[in-house]
C-alpha cells in the first residue's frame, strides 16, 4: 500500500522528548538489575520519556520475542525463551520499590505455550495482590488464540481491568494482524464483560489504512462486545520493513471521534494522537482529564 512518504517530518502534534531525564534512567537500571521488561521498551512507545519520568511503566512479561509477526508492531519475532517462574515475584518488588498505584501487565504472544501465557498472568496478579498496598491492577493480554479457559484463568485472578485491543478496522487484520481475527477478539471481549468483574477495556489505531466509517463500526462492535473503556491513537510505523503510516490524523479529528464515543456509551476514553493503551492508564481509569 502508498501512504505517507517517510521522508516527510512529523507533524507537531507527534513530536515528543527524547527519554534522557534522570527519573527515566533510574527506571531503566532499575528493571535491568531485576531482569524485566517494559512494552515502552520493546515497542519503541512514543510515549515512555513523560511516564518514566512520572515513574510508571507497563511491564512486559514472558520475555521480549514474540511468536507472531504483526505489521505495525516492532517487538522481535522469533523462538521465546522458557517462562520465568520467578517473574512474577520480582515485578511485585518492584512495583513496590516504584510505589505504584496503578500496574499495567502486557505480554508477547506466546502460540508456543498451551494456554498463550495465561498462567504467569494470574500468577503477576497474585503476587501483586499480596502486597501490603495493592495497587489497580490492569492487564492487557493477547488473544490467547481464542481458548477461553486460558482467558477464565486471567480473569479468575481479579484484575480489576481487562484490555485486550481490537487496534484496527475487521477488513484490514489479514493485512496487520494475520494471526489474529477481528471475531475472536470481539468474542473474548464479550465472554469478560459477561462473566469477570473487571472493567473491560479495548483500543484501536489509526493511520494504517482504514475509512472513517470503518472506524466507527469497530466502536460500536466494541460497545456491543462490552468494552466501556477505549483508547484511540495513531499509529506510527517503527521502521521502513513495518507497515507505511496512511494518514496523520490531527487532534481536532482525534477529538471530535473521542465525542462520538461518549455518544456511543464507553465511560472512558483517551482519543487523541499520542494515546496508547498503557500510557495515562491511571489518569484514565481514575476519569481524570486527559
């Protein structure tokens, strides 16, 4: 597909600081010294320099190599490494060394594991649990190819929210998501809001090529699945081998799309170009101003 020319600059509205303050450091040798992982890491998260500098951070469990190959995301793909049993009890700490209040566990896909990964999920959500001061507990999960009991073991643990993202319009997933499918992720989304008691939460991307029209069928998808928490951002390509950016959307389109939004019924949302699932997740499950 054409899209943006990548020689172009950036519109304003995208540039963000480099992440070079101190408080950003500290995290950084904080989660090398306890061999863990962060999506702002490995996804190369516009985002990170302003939330580690606020100390927060998403942890990124069951290593940093994923199974699948999607074409906007800049995670490695290849052959993961045994899971960690020891993970879960070194997050805890430090969340507790950070002070956390709101944790966000995110993951690679792992196809290569029978449940998708589900069980160390539950196990990051006990060790959270049985801390002195538990903080909100968010996860955000994959697919777990559909297996619903890999998805009761998630929610069986008590997150208090559960995200896994729609991130593009249903005609376009065998181009970006080619492991994926739009109906199972819109299955799973239901099946949590039916039977967890946590809040259930989607996101989706633009820029990768979808209309107007397209996009507002996926929030009433989402709305129909349940979801009342969303967020909205662009989508912007890792490198030259990842999918070309389409569109810039700019902020005031951002906005006006997070107003239809409300409109359709979702209780929260973060619709502007810098939104990501993880970044203000605080702000926006507490319905603060974003």
């Amino acid at each position: 597909m054409t899209g943006v020319d990548p020689r172009e600059p950036k519109p304003r509205w995208l540039k963000v600081r480099a992440p070079l303050s101190a408080a950003c450091l500290e995290v950084e040798q904080l989660l090398k010294g306890m061999q863990l992982h962060t999506v702002c890491q490995s996804a190369s998260c516009p985002n990170r320099g302003h939330c580690w500098g606020e100390g927060e951070a998403a942890f990124l469990i069951l290593g940093n190599v994923c199974t699948r190959r999607c074409g906007f995301c800049d995670v490695t793909t290849g052959r993961p490494g045994a899971v960690d049993v020891e993970e879960p009890r070194r997050l805890a700490a430090a969340a507790k060394i950070m002070r956390l209040k709101h944790v966000v566990i995110t993951s690679v896909n792992r196809d290569d594991l029978d449940d998708g990964g589900a069980f160390q999920f539950a196990a990051c959500i006990q060790a959270l649990r049985a801390a002195r001061d538990v903080p909100v507990i968010e996860v955000l999960t994959p697919d777990f190819q559909g297996d619903l009991p890999s998805l009761d073991r998630v929610l069986q643990a008590g997150p208090d929210v559960f995200n896994l993202n729609v991130e593009t319009v249903s005609r376009l997933y065998r181009e970006v998501r080619p492991a994926s499918n739009y109906e199972r992720v819109l299955g799973m989304l239901a099946y949590a809001s039916r039977i967890g008691q946590a809040v259930v939460k989607s996101g989706i991307m633009l820029g990768l090529g979808e209309t107007d029209e397209e996009v507002m069928d996926t929030l009433k998808d989402l709305r129909t699945s349940g979801v009342t928490m969303l967020t909205i951002g662009q989508y912007l390509r890792p490198s030259l081998s990842h999918r070309p950016v389409a569109r810039y959307v700019p902020p005031e389109a951002f906005q006006a799309l997070g107003e239809e939004a409300y409109r359709l019924g979702f209780t929260r949302v973060a619709s502007h170009p810098l939104a990501r699932s993880s970044f203000h997740a605080k702000t926006l499950y507490d319905g603060s101003a974003l």
